[in-house]
C-alpha cells in the first residue's frame, strides 16, 4: 500500500482459523485507522505527459499531506498503479502511448472496494470530453487549467465519498477530521473543511 521506503504490503497467511479475508479487514482498519490520526498519507499516482503538470501536482499534493508518485505515459502509470496501489489515480486524457480512457478503464477494472478513486485532469474541458470520462468510470474530472488547491480538495472529497477516512459507508459529520488538508482541518457540516 504505497508505503515508505517501497515496502510492499504486510503479508497476509491464509488459516482454517483465521481466513484471508478477515487478515485483509484487519489490515485495512489498521490502515484507516492509522490514516485517520494523519500516521500513514494517502498516497496518489498521477499519469500526465507534461512534465511541468508532474511537478506542479506533486509540490501541491505533498505539501497538502499526500504521499505521490508520478508516471509520463499510460503504461509506466499501471505498473506504478500494481505496484504501489495508490488510494488515488490521477490521469490525463491525452497521453503519448495510449488513449486515457481506456486506461480510465482498466484502473476501474482493477479496483477494490472503490479503491482506487480515479480522477480525470484533462484540458478537454467541453461537456461532451467531462461526460464521456465519466462514462469510463471516473469518479471526478478537474479541467486544465486547474487549481491546485481545488485539486487537493476534490481528491479529499472522493476519499470521502469512498469510505477512505470517514469510516466504510460513513460521510464527515461535523467535527471529522479533513485528511489531505493543509494543516488542521474538520468538517464543518457545510460540505467544505474549516
């Protein structure tokens, strides 16, 4: 799960008393709950040709809290989605080695749980470009030029709305803690961090 240092995930045994499936939940409450109190960051892998969009995410993104890696092109971008299974894909439409909606596709065809959340950044900004990404399976579409801030807030939403830090089938009640934030921020019950 993304974490430091390129440590793959625990392993998890499989045992007639205690089954795979049940280590998995364990883990995963373990990471929720860690998550939560801000111990492990969430992490996002962002998939875009432009260089400069790269750096611009990454800077904003770390500063607000996440843990991000970075691919150029679609098929550097799965294997770094296999093997750091980000919380949060970021894509670009318009990449150089393929078409970003089938990669849309193919990340919705490897989730879990709703995990990861894919969110489209595209400077296809026409209605019919926004719908057809969310047709593929995308779970928000940013338009270039973006707001980095906005960024940072839309990716907390979506966490959210997956059940990533609110607790599994949870919405942020007033009071919760706004992962991914910069510096301390709860929920107001507005809908919009403090």
């Amino acid at each position: 799960m993304c974490s430091p240092g390129g440590r793959r995930a625990p392993f998890l045994p499989s045992c007639p008393l205690f089954p795979r499936e049940r280590a998995t939940a364990i883990v995963r409450e373990r990471h929720l709950i860690l998550r939560s109190v801000g111990f492990i960051p969430f992490c996002v892998a962002v998939i875009d040709d432009d260089p400069d969009v790269l750096r611009i995410v990454r800077i904003k993104l770390e500063r607000a809290g996440f843990r991000v890696e970075t691919a150029g092109d679609a098929g550097t971008g799965l294997a770094l989605v296999l093997r750091h299974h980000p919380d949060v894909v970021i894509a670009d439409l318009m990449l150089p080695d393929r078409d970003g909606l089938d990669l849309v596709r193919d990340l919705k065809a490897l989730s879990v749980d709703g995990v990861p959340v894919v969110l489209i950044l595209s400077a296809l900004n026409g209605t019919e470009g926004i719908l057809r990404g969310l047709a593929a399976g995308a779970d928000d579409y940013v338009t270039k030029p973006f707001s980095p801030r906005e960024l940072a807030e839309r990716i907390t939403v979506a966490l959210a709305r997956a059940g990533r830090f609110a607790g599994p089938g949870e919405e942020l009640a007033p009071g919760d803690a706004v992962p991914g934030a910069e510096g301390p921020a709860v929920a107001d019950g507005t809908g919009e961090g403090a």
